[in-house]
C-alpha cells in the first residue's frame, strides 16, 4: 500500500484468490437463510454495529487518513456517516402494502431480499460509499460481499474485523485484491445483485457482466457536474461556498463541481476571489495541523490531474492559480483555477476528480444552461443567486439527479435519494428509495380473511 503523501510503501493488504472469494459468497450465501427470517434481530444487529463503530473511530481514521490522504478531521467526520448510516437504516420501517382487504379478498405486496449483494467501492470516501451499500442491504435481509478499491483497502478491512464482532458469522465479508476480483465477485453465480461505485467506464463492464444472469444493478457513476453563478449572485458572500464545492475532499468527489459558468460582468470579480483562496489553502500531510487538503490518492489519478491541466494550459487556458505538481514527495498539486477555456477542452468535458477547477464565461443564463446540460452525465449541479426563488426555477431545467441552489453536493444524507441521470448511473441509493433497491416485489394474495 502507498500512502500518498509520501508516494512510498506503508503497508501490505491481502489478496484474496478465487477459492477464497468463493468462500466468502458461499459463506454469505449460508448465512443468508437465518439472518433474512430475523428482521427484529437485524436492526438490534445495525445498532450494535454503529456502537462498535464510534468505539473504533479514532482507530479507523488514523487509518483511513494514510491510505487515502485526506485531513484527518475529514476521516473522522467519514466514521461519523458510517454511524449515521446505520443507526438510519436500523430505524427505516420495511412494512407490507395493504392493497385489499375486504369481504372479497385480500391483496398484500411485500418485499423481499434478494440474496448475496456484491458491493464494489471506491477509493475518494472508502467507509462512507462501503456504508451505503452495507447497511440497507443488511437491513432488507440480504448478505454482503464487500470489495474496497486496491488503493484503499486497509480502513475497509479494519471495519470488517469491528463488524464481525457484532455481526453473525458469513453476514458480512470484505474481501480485497487487484483486478479482476470485481469482475469475479460480478460473475459468481450465487450473487444476486451488484452495488457499485464507480467510473463510468467500469460501470458499464459491470452492467454487461452483471447481465449474464440478470442480476439486479444499482450503479453509481461519474459526473461532470455544473454550477452556474446567476448575474445577481453577490460573489463575495458565496466565493468560498463555491470555492470548496469544486476542491471538498481535493476535488476527488463524484459530486463535486467540476465546471463553474459565470456571467461575464462578473467573471474577473469571482476568478479572483477564487484564486485568492486556492493560494491561501493549507496543502500537506493529513495529520499536519490545520491542514485542509491533502495529497491526491494515487499516482495514476495524480497523472491524469496533472495531464488535463497541462494539456489545458497547452491550449491557451489562464492559470490565475496554482497549475502544477507541488515540489514535494508524494502526489500534491496546487489548488488550480483556469480560465479562458471553451467548452471543447478535455478538462471541461471529462471529470477530472481532482484540484483543478475551470471557469467560464456566459452571456445568456438558457445558454449556460444548455450547455451545462450538453454533456452525457447527470449527477449533480448547483445554481447561486441572491434570489433563491429564481435559482430554484433554472434548478429546474438542470439534467441531474440532485440540484441545489447557494450551495453544492449538499443533499447528501441518509433520508434523500442519490443518484444520476444518464451515464452517470442507474438506480438510487440512501432513504427508502435507497433501500428497496436491495428487494424483489412479491404479491401475496388470497380470499377473505374476514368473515363478510
């Protein structure tokens, strides 16, 4: 393992072979029987696992800050959600749906679970997305076959060992190694839906191999997520709101404002405003105090980065901050604002998913719009104006599964859907939505079972 701050060898994670991922299915496929008929020992079972979990926090982020790189205050609040999260699904009611109930009969619909769930996580927020998927498949009755990235397995596997305490045995199994495992965990036989976070690209390998037996899917993809700035937004007032909506978690967010369209009576007053704070960011180590963002997570994300600015700058992008690696060990780079981009460039079209955030002109808010609806993703975007009224109204227009106005990325909580439009995914997760993904419908009907 590479911690990315340093760029050189922490740690040693396992990988699992394919004898011994299909032990683990087979495992979670034993365990299924028991665990799906206990719904009242299923909820007991989450709180005792969100008990085990803030019992464990410092632990967990101490770990997650070295694999992942980001301040450590964030791998704490990340432990915070992975609570939050369970003690949510533990109290979601899962109740049949009275349909008829009279002299002539009676009609129920009700939900099932599935069986083996295969949950594939990323590496940007490895506990909260683990999380995501864990807790309402356990809630629903199914069991689980969790694999984290290869680039963050260590805090997963440490959440493994807390839950195994509080969890019945095959319940819940974390298995980590290279590619192909994802690929071998989408083809076991005996998995019944996949989860999975991810790129685009990937996702629809999983989408294909998934097919094969008609596993159920729920896929959430990339984005390359707009804010459009309206001509009345009072730029100083919402500068650093903006700011940290494209650099949270150092740009490395699917959720994460990744283009920025601003009027152009207003374009010079808010690059400055947004330079300013990228050269004031504290950038180091995530345990350094004060710190505020840490290094990107791995050497070929950090490569990418740098390439699409590069290539950016190539072609006549203004850099009015940052625009380079850090000249330090490990994987930094500047906090980065361009401008001077047209909608063609690589790093506006593609999701970058790191500290680099471009900025561009309007004249007409239908053309921004258009524009930032001109893409094939779909997750998120935001509107900021001095009138909340009329930015809920452009919101509107927007062609993404979650938008919000004065701020960015923001509706993420355990009770609201998350998910995208287009090929930024298929399915939701989190709140009720979120947890009947993880059922199949079944009727059960019959005559009355009152007397007329």
């Amino acid at each position: 393992m590479i911690n990315p701050a340093t760029g050189t060898t922490f740690a040693e994670a396992p990988a699992v072979s394919e004898d011994q991922l299909d032990a683990a299915v087979r495992a979670a496929d034993a365990a299924y029987g028991t665990w799906r008929r206990d719904e009242g020992g299923r909820r007991q079972a989450l709180l005792a696992a969100a008990d085990a979990v803030d019992r464990s926090r410092d632990g967990l982020a101490a770990i997650l800050t070295t694999e992942q790189g980001k301040p450590l205050k964030e791998a704490v609040a990340e432990t915070y959600a992975v609570s939050a999260w369970l003690r949510y699904y533990a109290g979601l009611e899962l109740a049949p749906e009275i349909v008829r109930d009279d002299d002539r009969g009676y009609a129920e619909v009700h939900r099932r679970p599935l069986g083996v769930v295969g949950a594939i996580t990323p590496w940007n927020f490895p506990l909260t997305l683990a999380m995501w998927k864990i807790a309402p498949a356990l809630r629903a009755g199914n069991t689980v076959v969790l694999k984290p990235s290869p680039y963050t397995p260590l805090a997963t596997l440490a959440l493994g060992e807390i839950l195994r305490a509080v969890l019945p045995p095959g319940v819940l199994n974390v298995v980590s190694g290279p590619d192909p495992l994802g690929a071998s965990l989408t083809a076991h036989p005996l998995v019944r839906k996949i989860s999975f976070t991810g790129s685009t690209a990937t996702g629809r390998k999983v989408a294909v191999a998934a097919a094969g037996d008609l596993k159920r899917v729920t896929l959430e993809l990339g984005g390359n997520d707009p804010a459009i700035v309206l001509p009345d937004a009072p730029i100083q007032k919402l500068a650093r709101s903006i700011f940290w909506s494209g650099f949270m978690n150092n740009g490395q967010v699917c959720l994460a404002a990744k283009r920025l369209y601003v009027h152009r009576d207003q374009h010079d007053d808010l690059v400055d405003a947004l330079a300013d704070l990228a050269r004031t960011v504290h950038v180091d180590e995530g345990t350094v105090e004060g710190v505020e963002l840490g290094p990107i997570n791995n050497k070929m994300q950090f490569e990418r980065v740098s390439g699409l600015v590069s290539e950016a700058i190539a072609q006549g992008a203004t850099v009015a901050a940052g625009g380079a690696p850090l000249d330090r060990p490990g994987y930094f780079f500047a906090p980065t604002i361009l401008t001077g981009l047209s909608d063609g460039a690589r790093i506006v079209e593609e999701e970058q998913f790191g500290p680099a955030l471009p900025v561009l002109v309007y004249d007409d808010v239908a053309d921004a719009v258009a524009r930032a609806n001109r893409t094939t993703y779909g997750l998120t975007a935001s509107v900021w104006s001095d009138d909340p009224d009329a930015a809920a109204a452009i919101a509107t227009e927007l062609d993404a599964g979650q938008v919000t106005v004065n701020s960015h990325g923001t509706a993420v909580r355990p009770d609201l859907p998350f998910g995208g439009h287009k090929s930024s995914g298929i399915g939701v997760e989190n709140g009720p939505w979120g947890l009947l993904g993880f059922t199949e419908i079944q009727v059960l009907a019959g005559p009355a079972r009152r007397k007329p």
